[in-house]
C-alpha cells in the first residue's frame, strides 16, 4: 500500500434516488483540441470537475493559453496567441487524450511535437492510424526520442482517409487537423460516438462545412489555415458515467432515476439491462430503472458506438454475478481489459476467462474483502460490486476512479450506499 492512495470502503445497501449531473471524462475530447482552431476565446459549459481535466488544461496553458473559471464547471479558453508547439511527456504521459492536439497545432503551425502516449492498463493502444492519416494530408512525421515530429510547412491537404479500425481519438484528431486543412478531406469508417458526433456539431456551427455528421463517412472543407470562431457550448452528459450508476442500481435492484441525461446516447446499455429483465422509463432527458423479480443472465459483446461500449464492460460483469443463470461477455476493442477478473473473483464472483469472454455464473453470494482498482472502470466496477457484497470492500488506488467520475462517493452516498474515502 502506498501512503498517496486512496481508497473507498462500502457496505451492503440498496440503492434509491435520483442522479442529477454528469460530465466527465470522455469530454476530453471537446475541452483540449477544439479552442486550438480557434480565434476566440472559446466557453465551454458543463466542464466535468475530475482529475483528467487537469492536465488538458495544463498542457493548455504550457501551449502558451489561457483559461479561466466563471464557476466551477465553466472555463473560458483562449488559445489565440500560441507561442509553443511542443506538447511534453510530463502532461501527455498522464493522460492519452492529449494526443488530440497533435492533428489540430499540426494544422494550425505546420509543425510541432507531441510526446507518444505511454502505454496503458487495458492494452497496447496505438497511435498509428492517426499517424498515417496525417501523413495521407502531407504530413512529414519521424519519431525521435519518445516524441512524434510532424511538419507540413505547406499545410496539410485534404485527402480520402480510410481507417482500417474505427477509432475515437483517431477521427477527433483528423476531423480537427481537416478544419483548417487546404481542400476537403473525406473520412471513410470514422467514429460514431456521440463525443465525436458533437465535436462535429461544434465545428459545423462554427463554420466548417462538415457533412454526414453522425456516419462513418465524414467530409470536411477545410479553411485553409484560416482559424475558427468557435461557439459556446455545453459538454454532453457523460453516458459511461450514466450507463455506471444504471448498472449500480440493477445490482442493488432497486429505483433510480437519472436525470440530466441523453437516453439516445444509452440505448446499446439499456437494450442489455432490460434483456436482463430491468424496466427503464425514459423521458427526453431522464431515465428510471426499476427492479425485476429475476436478473437475467446477458451476452455482451463490446463494439464500436453505437454498439454495447467497451468500457461498459466491467460493470456490466459485476452485475452479472447477481443474474440467475450464465453470462458471456466478449471485449473486442481491448486485449488486455480483463483485470477486473481476478478482483471480481476475489470477492466471491464465479468467473471463467477464455480468450477474449469472460463467463459469468451467477448468482454469487459475494463478500467484502480488499480489492485493488486497475482502471477506470474496473475501479466502478469493484464499487458496484461492493455495494451488495457483505461486510466491508475497500477499493485500494481509486486514484483510477476520480480521473473520470466526478463525486462519485458523494453521488453513490446521496442513493444511500455506505461509501466512504479513507486515505492510504
Ligand atoms: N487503435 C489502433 N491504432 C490507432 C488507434 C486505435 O490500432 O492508431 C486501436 C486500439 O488499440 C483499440 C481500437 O483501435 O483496439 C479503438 O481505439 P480508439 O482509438 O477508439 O480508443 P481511444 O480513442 O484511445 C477512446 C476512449 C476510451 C474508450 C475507447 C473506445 C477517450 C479519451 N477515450 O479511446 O475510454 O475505451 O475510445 O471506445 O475518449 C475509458 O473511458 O475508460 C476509456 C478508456
């Protein structure tokens, strides 16, 4: 145990009552890259308050910006007058998403340098196709010392871009290098996922021509090189965030309503939770989910959006240990994103790992014990659990969790679940 840590201890408990707010992690997207297009100060509502927007702000102002709070979850970010193009390992090491600056400061500069993400708990993750994609629009990129060095004195050109693997990050990356591109770039099997949806959205009603928003064909005329007025806007809901205290209530079976959130963007999740035998009313912007007699047993196989995510899995997994019968669940995008196994099973899950599924038999009567967070959502994954498991669960290097949930043991608390942080 190390003395920085911390970590959570929960007691069984039956959940109720309503979740009002989510904005979190996979808002990277929208907070770092999108105000280097642009020539205003860019105003974004609704910023999550967790750990992982830290160092985008950060390596923001090492860029030579600016960023201010009116509240706690409004910034105002003004990345007009750059003076640096080189984004450093101390920020980039800490968290992935910063490689979304390299296609935008590429753009804008004609040059710059990003330091290669380290590797990561849930498998090799690679920046190759955005790589390659860059080098289609002109780019010159050589990898020296830990960092990629891209240059198109030039500008980057529009070009065909056909992804061989859908990813997130990748079309981000792309879609904002095309902003200010000379020409028009088409994106052949691009992302779906919300995040890049409003992304899209934002540089459309800023000005750049972008068709087939919302498909895996994108088409974007670029400015050429001419920066961008970007509009205000409010971050969407966190659906993993969401799709987290879903699967917290279907464990506990029990009526919670979220609130604040965006149902279209969770319909891969509810379709399983209610094959699982959960009933969820949905409104324009709520959803309840109410208890079943029986939980039944679910196939999941994790896919693109709009898909069942990926990083829905492990939860998913806890909850499949109270179904009544045999779940498989298949991760396609992640090799390694398996850890929450051994910790699952440590608390009592009968859980069978081969290959790339994971089969659950539930039911299983689980028991608190010590259990170590390994990512993300693994780390929800162990707090869901530990909420029907009897005794006590503490959760050690939850420092996993606060990098993508905000208030999460303040949220889970106000459902009634006995949680509480403990320093380590
Ligand atoms: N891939 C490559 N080469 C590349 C890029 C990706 O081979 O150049 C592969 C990856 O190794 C993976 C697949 O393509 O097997 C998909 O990766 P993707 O690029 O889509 O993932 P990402 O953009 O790095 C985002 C989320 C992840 C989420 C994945 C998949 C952010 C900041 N991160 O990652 O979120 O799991 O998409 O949906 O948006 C999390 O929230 O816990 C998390 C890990």
């Amino acid at each position: 145990k190390s003395n920085m840590h911390n970590s959570t201890i929960t007691d069984q408990t039956k959940l109720q009552g309503n979740v009002k707010r989510y904005a979190a992690k996979q808002a990277a997207l929208q907070i770092i890259a999108k105000p280097l297009l642009a020539n205003n100060t860019v105003k974004i509502v609704n910023m999550p308050a967790v750990v992982d927007i830290k160092p985008l702000l950060k390596l923001t102002e090492n860029l030579g910006g600016t960023f201010s709070f009116s509240d706690t979850n409004t910034v105002e970010i003004n990345t007009c007058c750059l003076t640096n193009t080189i984004a450093t390992d101390d920020i980039v090491k800490t968290m992935r998403a910063t490689i979304l600056v390299l296609g935008p400061l590429l753009s804008r500069f004609g040059h710059c340098e990003v330091s290669l993400p380290v590797g990561c708990a849930i498998g090799q993750r690679p920046i190759d196709l955005h790589l390659k994609a860059l080098e289609q629009m002109g780019a010159n990129i050589t990898i020296h010392a830990g960092y990629v060095q891209a240059e198109a004195p030039d500008g980057l050109q529009g070009a065909h871009i056909i992804f061989d693997k859908i990813t997130v990050t990748g079309t981000a990356n792309i879609v904002m290098a095309a902003a200010l591109a000379k020409g028009t770039t088409n994106i052949t099997n691009a992302a779906r996922e919300p995040e890049v949806v409003q992304l899209c959205e934002i540089l459309r009603d800023s000005g750049v021509v972008i068709t087939g928003i919302g498909t895996a064909e994108l088409s974007i005329a670029g400015t050429g090189g001419k920066l961008v007025d970007i509009v205000p806007f409010d971050v969407i809901p966190d659906r993993i965030e969401a799709g987290t205290y879903l699967c917290a209530a279907g464990i506990s079976n029990s009526t919670v309503t979220l609130e604040n959130v965006r149902p279209d963007h969770l319909e891969a999740v509810t379709g399983k939770l209610e094959e699982m035998g959960f009933d969820i009313d949905t409104t324009e912007n709520t959803m309840t989910i109410h208890p079943t007699d029986t939980i039944k047993p679910v196939t999941i196989v994790t896919q693109e959006y709009p898909a069942f995510p990926t990083d829905m899995q492990a939860q998913f997994m806890a909850l499949a240990t109270q179904a009544e019968g045999t779940s498989t669940i298949e991760e396609r995008l992640f090799e390694n994103r398996f850890m929450h196994v051994s910790e699952l099973q440590r608390l009592g899950a009968d859980i069978k790992l081969n290959g790339h599924t994971a089969t659950v038999i539930g039911p299983s009567l689980l028991s608190g014990t010590d259990v170590m967070a390994t990512d993300l959502r693994a780390s929800s994954a162990m707090v869901i659990a530990a909420n029907i498991a009897e005794g006590t669960t503490q959760v050690h290097r939850i420092y996993h969790l606060d990098r993508g949930y905000e208030n999460l043991e303040k949220k889970l608390g106000d459902l009634g679940a006995k949680i509480e942080r403990l320093s380590e």
